[in-house]
C-alpha cells in the first residue's frame, strides 16, 4: 500500500487527489533524509581533520578563524583585523605586537624538533 492510498488520515484530509503533491512530498523527505546522512558523514570527516590538528597543538578555532579570513574581501579583512584589534584592547587583552615573530618562529621550531 503507497502513501497515496492510506493518505487519508484521521484529521480528515483526503490527499487523493493530491497525488502530484504527495508523491513531492514523499521524495523530498527521502532526498532530505540521505542529505542529512551525508551532511553527518562529512561532518564526522571535518571533525576527524579539527581533532588531528589539535592532536597536533594547533587551536581548531584558530585555524577556521583562519579559513574565514581567507574568504573575505581585501576590505573585510582591513574592516576585521580593525575591529579585533581595538576590541582586545578594550576588553583588555591587547595583540602583542610581536607575538607573530618571536612566539610563533620558537612554536614552529619546536614542532619541527618534535617530528624529526
């Protein structure tokens, strides 16, 4: 029996003669249903790819952060390294401005030592 022929439903529906629209229905739902699947599947893959980077050292939030900033405009990236720089100092956590020379070179440095 197809959803058309039990498509009459207490609440006293008769979708009948709606056999174009039930049949739309019943596929979305089935397309929608092996989309979500796909969608928990790839985001299991993100997260295996997030948790490998931490393993690593490296902070997940930083890196999509990161990947963020690469898909803006030159004019977004001008307007956001604008916007977080004043909002640290006023929140009260001001950028060193040298915390991506001298902290960053004795990281890199000391993650090399680490996989030889």
């Amino acid at each position: 029996m197809t959803n058309i022929e039990t498509a009459k439903q207490p609440t006293g529906f008769d979708l009948s003669g709606c056999k174009t629209l039930v049949k739309k229905i019943e596929s979305a739902g089935s397309n929608i249903d092996t989309w979500v699947l796909k969608r928990k599947e790839i985001n299991d893959q993100i997260a295996a790819e997030r948790a490998g980077l931490q393993a690593e050292g490296l902070n997940p939030k930083a890196f999509d952060a990161a990947r963020a900033y690469m898909e803006m405009s030159p004019e977004q990236r001008e307007n956001y390294d604008f916007s977080y720089a004043i909002s640290r100092q006023v929140l009260g956590e001001p950028i060193q401005l040298d915390m991506f020379t001298t902290d960053v070179e004795a990281r890199l440095k000391a993650a090399a030592e680490t996989q030889q």
